[in-house]
C-alpha cells in the first residue's frame, strides 16, 4: 500500500533531528513506481526529498545511492559544474528504509524530446565529460566498484551468456553481441568515474536566455564506480536528434584520451539493457517481466539495421584535429633541433659500400658520383619531372608503361628530403657547385653510424 505524502513527510524528522516540517507535497519523479517518495517542506525554507523502498530490491538501491552520496566529499563537488544531491540522512517507515537528501531543482526534458545544437544537448554532454574527470581515488576511498577494461568485457561477456541461457534471445542478438565482446578494437579505452548508466531522466535544467537549457543538477547515483564511460551514453539511442552533438560536446570538453569506440560501445549498452531486464527477470521468476523483455529484444532483433558493432576507423579525429593538438604543444628549444637523417629511405649498403668496391676518391668525397650514382640522379630527375607536371604527354600511362612506386627521397619539399638535392644532372661541373649535397651525405653516414653502434638497436 502506498504511503501518503504527509506520512513521508513526518518521517524526515527521524533522519534529521529538529527538522520543523511545514508542508508535503508528492514527489513526481526518481519514483517509477519501486519507491514512495515525498518532499518535505521545512520552516526554515529548505526542501528534503524522502524516497521510502517498496521492495527489497530498491531498498539495496537506496543503500548504495546512500554511499555513493557519501563518497561525494566537498572537494569532489566542487570540480563539478553542477548539483549533486545532499545526503541528509536515512530513516526508516515502517518496516522499509528511507533515504533523505535535499531537493535539487529545474525540470526534466524526456530523450526523445532534447534538440540539437546549442542548449540541452551540448550542456549534457559538456556535463558528462565533467563527471568523467572526477579522481578514480574518490570511489576508491569509499570502497565503491572499481573495473578495468578487461573487467567491463568479462561482465558483458558473462551477462550475455545468463540471457542467452534463458532461451528468449533471438539467435540474430546473442551472435552480435558475442562478436562485439570478442572484437579486441571495442576494449581498448581509458575508464572513468561513471553512474554506471545515466538516462535523460538523471540532468535537471534551468533556462538560461541565451544558451537555452543548461543542465544545474545531476540525479541517480546509485552505480557510481569506475569502468566504461560508455555506459553512461548509451541512453542517446533514444535521443535521435541530441545524439550527434552531445557526443561533440562530450568530445570537445573532455580531457581524456580520443576513444573511436565510445559510440560502439555505447550502442551495445544501450541493446544490454534488454538482456539485463530479460536476466532479472528470470532470476526475480517473474514470467511477465520475462515475457516484456523478450517482446523487447524481438522488436530488437527486427528493427537493426545492416551495421555491425565494430570500430569502422582507426582514428576519428581526422587531420585538423591532429593539427589542432600540435599547434598546443609549446615550443621549446628542443623543437628547433633538427634530428633527422635527412632522407626518409636508405640502404645501409649504399651509406657503408664495401672498401674494396669505392674508389679511392669516392671515399674521400671530393671525386664525382660514381656511374651507378649518377644512373640514380638522372632516375630522380625524371620523378622530379613526372611530379612537377612536365608536359611531354604523362597524363595517361598505359598499362604497358606502368612503374613501381618511386622513391621521393631525392624530390625537394618531400618531409626529411634536403634542400637543393633535386633535379641534380650528370654534369660534373653542376654537381662540383653543390656542395651541400656533400654535406648531407656525410651527415647520413655519421648519422647511420652512430644508428648502428647504438646499445639500443
């Protein structure tokens, strides 16, 4: 039997001694129907939630929001952007346990109904990135759980077997949802401290006139430990038109590392959630909720598309957002070096010949290249040719005439290639007037040299 508002509300003095209760009002959300919740107005202005367990089941849920609450110190809430609940106190009413914190505001805006753009669904995501940047120390302190990646993948694993093994899952899913748990590429990624799972349902907003809603308070805080951020953003599969750019916002404000798989893994959280239903289900030995979860993933099954569940690119960021953190780097003195062996392909045969087969003048650097040299530079003027566009009908070339990949070393502007080095000809007397490219040769071998002595190789 459901429990009154004013008998909630009564209930508050118990958890906080001296509270001078003045009015009652029900509770319209964090509800669905596994708790009877209150708020309870005090003289002095204040206003406390009550969240009394209808179950055993919730009751644990209030017991590990309790702690998480808890773990949050004042440190902790302070490196966040916005509201967390304020543990008041616990209590019991009648024979269930309550739990009493104070009342967050703002309104809630359901999945479905977040825009795009500006407003809600960059602020969800700039939320969430902060979350995520929260000290792993702060849930190790409180003894709260602490996964890694191959920890998160052995759940996943194991929770996919318990739902297969109740024979409601269609053959299509548990196939896809085993080749994702195999798939190496979806596990590599940094954890974090998550609530183990957000909803739409879990950011409170306030208006602002300018930017649009802005999320001030975050609720549900129950799971929070450290593992997948993923999980937390498996709820934008029911925000069609959010989804885009919360992850950009999620993206442009965290500090952590570029992760090509959160999207994937994501989506795979969002499709367990069914599977988790489907095993409670089966363990509570509640038919109908079996039967619901089981409708759920037929609809599932039906409804994928052709996509597979799989990193489709090694790295997602693209070329400007790779210059973008270069042009951060400072630039010290060390930038300014120049390191390189100022080629970017060698033959170590050709840097060190054998002594018996260099002339005597070749190996004091001051001869001319030897024929085979020469052969090389004539080779290179022609790709200087061909890559600049000369006009003698190279437009087209015919299968016949198709070469091997050239080496560019010897093309100036090509990265590690040295200046002046192009276009050389057989002249003795033009290759007598350059003489940087003694220089470079001879930087090469001292180079290689102190390459092939080095303890490291």
């Amino acid at each position: 039997m459901a429990r009154s508002s004013f008998t909630l509300a009564a209930a508050v003095t118990a958890a906080l001694p001296g509270a001078e209760v003045v009015g009652a009002r029900a509770l319209t959300s964090d509800g669905d129907g596994r708790f009877d919740s209150a708020v309870a107005t005090l003289a002095d202005g204040r206003e406390l939630a009550i969240r009394a367990a209808g179950d055993d089941a919730a009751a644990r849920e209030l017991a590990e929001e309790s702690l998480a609450l808890r773990a949050l110190t004042a440190g902790a809430r302070e490196m966040l952007p916005f509201q967390a609940p304020t543990y008041v106190g616990e209590t019991q009413v009648g024979t269930a346990s309550a739990l009493v914190t104070e009342l967050l505001p703002g309104f809630q805006i359901d999945a479905a109904d977040i825009p795009a753009g500006r407003g809600a669904a960059m602020s969800i995501g700039a939320a969430t990135a902060a979350l995520h940047a929260l000290p792993a120390s702060v849930v190790r302190s409180a003894g709260l759980t602490v996964r890694d990646a191959a920890g998160v993948r052995k759940d996943i694993e194991d929770l996919v077997d318990r739902a297969a093994a109740t024979g409601r899952v269609p053959a299509r899913l548990t196939v896809r949802w085993r080749e994702a748990a195999g798939d190496d590429d979806l596990w590599r990624f940094e954890t974090a401290v998550t609530l183990g799972g957000m909803q739409a349902s879990s950011f409170l907003f306030e208006d602002d006139p300018d930017e649009g809603p802005q999320v001030i308070g975050v609720l549900g805080w129950r799971g929070l430990s450290v593992g997948d951020p993923a999980e937390d953003l498996g709820w934008l599969s029911g925000a069609p038109d959010a989804a885009n750019d919360v992850h950009a916002a999620y993206a442009e404000t965290s500090s952590r590392a570029t992760d090509d798989a959160l999207r994937v893994r994501a989506r795979l959280h969002a499709e367990l959630e069914f599977a988790r239903w489907l095993v409670h289900g089966a363990e509570m030995r509640r038919p109908d909720i079996v039967d619901d979860a089981a409708a759920l993933l037929e609809s599932l099954a039906d409804g994928l598309r052709s996509d597979d569940l799989r990193v489709t690119a090694a790295y997602t960021g693209g070329v400007d957002s790779a210059l973008d953190v270069l042009d951060r780097v400072p630039d010290t003195a060390a930038t300014a070096i120049d390191t390189s062996m100022q080629t970017d392909a060698y033959r170590a045969s050709d840097l060190w010949p054998d002594e018996d087969d260099v002339p005597s003048a070749g190996r004091d650097g001051a001869d001319a290249p030897a024929d085979g040299a020469a052969d090389d530079d004539r080779g290179a003027t022609d790709a200087v040719d061909a890559a600049g566009g000369r006009d003698d009908g190279a437009a087209g070339v015919s299968g016949d005439e198709e070469q091997e990949t050239q080496d560019l070393t010897e093309i100036s502007g090509v990265r590690g290639s040295s200046p002046g080095s192009s276009r050389r000809t057989p002249d003795r007397q033009a290759d007598a007037d350059i003489a940087p490219e003694d220089e470079a040769q001879r930087a090469a071998r001292a180079a290689l040299q102190r390459w092939t002595s080095s303890s490291s190789e």
